[in-house]
C-alpha cells in the first residue's frame, strides 16, 4: 500500500491512510467477521422460544372449538357438534355437490330451497355466507 494515494481525502481514516501514504490498523473499525450456525442456538436468558410459550391441550383455540349447528343449518351439515372450520367446508362441499354457483361469478351461491331457509334470500356471496352460518352455530 505504500504507492496508494487518496486524491479525494475521503475517506481515508477509514483505510486507515496518512498523508504519506502508508496504511495503519485502526483498531475503531475493526470488525469481528465470525460465522455462527443458526441451528442449536440457546435461547437467550429472558425469551422464551416459540413452542415453551404455548402450553400443549391446556386451552382450545375458538376455531376448534366444536359448536353445534341448529334449524336450518343442522339440516346441511348434520346434527353433531363441529368446529366452525369444518362447518364451512361442509357448505361448500354441499354447494359445489348441488352446483349452486353462479357460472359467470363463482363468488355468488344460488340458493336452492334448503340455502333459502339459512341464507333467507335467493343469493349470497361467499363473504355473507359466514354471517348466515354463525348465526345457526351455538
């Protein structure tokens, strides 16, 4: 490094340059370059890792809580007590079933006489669809 110059100036306390040329080690600015794997890393003291912050069967989540569907809805998707999520996958199964999409707009549900009932209108859009079911599952 002992031909190198700095025209600009700039810069040169990082490289470490003097005014003669000459490069120096700068202990500031030195940087610790060590690679660490981010398997079989401790956690640190104070944070908890994700799977010690939840206990395991100790609550329920609302989603999977069963809840039993009543008048319209039980005539659907049976009488036993279901979590909401399957609920809903039995409506569409009994939708696509029965082909009560609309063809141009899949989103809307054509009501057939027993949707009539649970739906209390001719069409429905599949974000509607929720509200109606919620209000039969207790």
């Amino acid at each position: 490094m002992a031909g190198f110059s700095n025209p600009c100036g700039q810069h040169s306390r990082f490289l470490g340059l003097h005014s003669g040329g000459e490069a120096r080690f700068i202990p500031a600015i030195r940087v610790k370059l060590m690679w660490k794997p981010l398997w079989g890393r401790q956690p640190m003291k104070g944070i908890r890792m994700a799977k010690e912050a939840k206990p395991a069967g100790k609550k329920m989540d609302a989603l999977m809580k069963p809840l039993m569907p009543q008048g319209p809805l039980a005539a659907i998707v049976g009488t036993d007590p279901l979590p909401r999520g399957q609920v809903v996958a039995k409506m569409w199964d009994y939708i696509r079933k029965h082909d009560l999409q609309k063809p141009t707009d899949k989103r809307v549900i054509v009501a057939d006489d027993k949707l009539k009932l649970l739906f209390g209108k001719d069409e429905c859009s599949m974000f509607e669809m929720n509200k109606f079911i919620s209000a039969y599952l207790k």
